[in-house]
C-alpha cells in the first residue's frame, strides 16, 4: 500500500459525511428561513459531496499497482480526477451566480435572524475541516485531496459572504432584502478563481513540470554521501499521485568495472527509495566521470 492512502482515505470519508450533513442543515434553514444565499451554500455543498466521491474514487484507483498496461502504476488517476473537481466548482459557481442574479431582480423577504447563528456555526466547522483535510493533503502530497481541502475552504468563505449580508439585511432593513443575494454572487467569483488555484498545480503534474526542487536537491545529496559517485548529472522528478518516478544520472570513476558501477547505481538507488519514501522508484543511469569531464 502506497504511503499516506490510509490517511487520504479517511479524509475523504471525512469530507463526503462532513458536506452531507451541512448540505441538509444548509438548505432546511435557507428555505425556512428566506435566504438563498444559504441555499446556494446548500447547492456548493451538495457538489462537494459528489466530488469528494470522486476524489475517494480517484484514490482507490490511484492505490493500484503497476501492470502491463501502466508500468508507472495508476496515480495520474489523481490529477485527473482533481480536473473533474474543478468542473465540479465552476458548475456550482455559475449556478450560483445565475440564481443570485434571478434573485436580486426579484422582491423577496427579509432572511430570518436565526440564519446568522446557522451560518456562524457552519464557517467554524468548514474552516475547521479545511485545516484538517489540508494537512492531510501535505502529509499524504495528495493532489485530489489539496482540491478537496480547497473546498471547504470556498464553503467556509461563501457562508462568510453569506453572514455579511445577511446582516446587512437585517440591519438596514426595507431595501436591502436582496443583499444576502448579492453576497452568494461575490461568493460565485470567489469559488471560480479557486478552482484556478487548484487546477493550476494538477495540470502541471500531467504535464511533468518540474516543481520538485526540495526534492531533487535530497536526491543529490544522497547520491554524493556515497563515496562510489564523483557527480550527479541529470535528475528528472515525475509526481504520479501521491508518489514520484525518479531519472538520475551519476558520474563514476571511469577506471572501475561495469559491475562495480553497477553495484554502486543500487547502492544509491537503495539508500534514496529508503530516506524518501514517496520515491516508488528510481531509474539511475551511470556514466564515466571522464566523459563528463574530458
């Protein structure tokens, strides 16, 4: 089992009884008590329950080990995944801002006060299971679970939206009964540039973009602590999921034996899978120190 799948799991189980239950609260208590800024937040958290199911899938199949057919293993199911989520975001987002348009050219009335207390609650457990999936998400380096986290993030944000204007409402009274309205579309906005944020980094894992800097600089110097590696050449990094596909080139004294370059490639390709274990493998070419150096 892949490192960090148990932790990427339960807080995926995490996030999809998490936004069920808040996706009911969310919509008795907009209908009830006349806020469709509420409701938008129910809509926002019924795509969440979907999505989360997707990230949860995503990361069965992402589990999956290497075949035939995948020799790198299954993890770029992760990335992919996290596009479907985004199309998840912007699909509630323009709902969102659709109805809210609807409703501010349309008479309505006055949200109920008890909203506030509904919504209140609610921004404290988002932003609370926003932290807890986003450190999931750092610790298991999962891509699927960072979009998760992200939104929770945007719900927690949208109820805020919510909360001012609802109490815009309720303060200024006659005239401003549509403000929890205009509050759910500035929400829509906001939940649209955050699906930018999150597709932004899985577009780069499909694209092999080198992110990995930190990571390629502890490769090099494991690569140097054993004494058989005169250099280290290229490194090239390739994120499958919650796991990385490493290409090193090491420089060897060109007078040893093919055997004994052999043995030291294994070495080192040894000590990295051992001090990194995100690392599923590494691919290490060797060449002589004397090619590099003429």
């Amino acid at each position: 089992m892949r490192p960090g799948y148990k932790e990427a799991m339960k807080a995926s189980y995490f996030s999809i009884a998490g936004n069920t239950v808040l996706a009911i609260a969310k919509a008795i208590t907009g209908i009830f008590g006349n806020s469709y800024a509420l409701i938008a937040d129910a809509i926002e958290s019924t795509t969440d329950v979907f999505s989360s199911f997707l990230v949860l899938l995503g990361l069965r199949y992402a589990n999956k080990p290497a075949d035939e057919n995948h020799p790198y293993g299954h993890g770029k199911a992760e990335p992919l995944i996290t596009f479907m989520v985004v199309g998840f975001l912007i699909v509630s987002a323009t709902v969102i801002a659709y109805e809210s348009i609807e409703n501010i050219q349309t008479p309505h009335e006055v949200p109920e006060p008890y909203t506030l207390i509904v919504l209140a609650v609610i921004i404290i457990i988002k932003e609370i299971s926003y932290r807890f999936v986003s450190k999931k998400s750092v610790e298991t380096d999962s891509t699927a679970l960072k979009a998760d986290a992200w939104h929770h993030r945007s719900d927690a944000i949208t109820s805020l939206m919510a909360f001012i204007g609802i109490s815009v409402a309720l303060i200024m009274g006659k005239g401003y009964e549509n403000a929890d309205d205009w509050a759910a579309l500035f929400a829509s906005g906001f939940i649209l540039f955050n699906a930018y944020l999150i597709l932004r980094p899985a577009l780069g894992e499909v694209m092999d973009e080198h992110r990995y800097d930190d990571i390629e600089l502890l490769i090099r110097e494991i690569a140097f602590a054993d004494k058989g590696v005169v250099e280290t050449e290229k490194c090239y990094i390739r994120k499958t999921g919650m796991t990385y596909h490493v290409d090193l080139h090491i420089a060897v004294d060109a007078s040893i034996s093919v055997k004994e370059g052999h043995d030291i490639a294994h070495r080192v390709k040894d000590e990295i899978l051992l001090k990194i274990p995100q690392i599923a493998d590494v691919l290490i070419h060797v060449e002589p120190d004397d090619e590099l150096y003429p």
